[in-house]
C-alpha cells in the first residue's frame, strides 16, 4: 500500500471520485509513479491548512498487446455461383 498525503482539494476530489467509482487514481510523486486503487481518504483536522491522507492499494501495469489481425473469412458458399 502507498500512502500520500496532500492539501489540494481538487486533487482529494478526484481521489474520492475515483475510489467511489472503483476506478484506478495515479500519483506522481517526484520521479515514482503509482497507478491503483484508492482504499481510503482521510482528513486530518489537526492541521492547518487541511490535509488529507490517502491510501492506494498498486496494482500491476496492464500489457499492451498488438491488435491481431481478422482472420480471412473463407468462402464456404462459393461453390453455389458455379
């Protein structure tokens, strides 16, 4: 689990909309990048200005594969025209 902590509400916005959707949120944090799912966003009303702590299960990048190409159709009624 990768723990992040912010004050940018735009950016806890997109992180709660993410968790509520179940869709994959990405950090950027110096030279790391985290794609997963969002398991939590807490505020922390200790501090000034707020901030918020969110939690991110990783998961593992998906493979792209090379589109296959259609396979050719096979005239299996040809023979009917002769």
């Amino acid at each position: 689990m990768f723990t992040f902590e912010t004050t940018d509400q735009k950016e806890v916005r997109r992180f709660r909309i993410a968790q509520f959707n179940g869709r994959t949120a990405t950090v950027r944090s110096g030279d790391t990048t985290i794609t997963g799912h969002v398991r939590s966003v807490q505020e922390s009303k200790n501090t000034i200005p707020v901030q918020w702590t969110i939690i991110i299960v990783p998961t593992e990048p998906r493979i792209k594969r090379e589109a296959r190409r259609a396979t050719p159709r096979v005239r299996t009624f040809a023979e009917d025209f002769y």
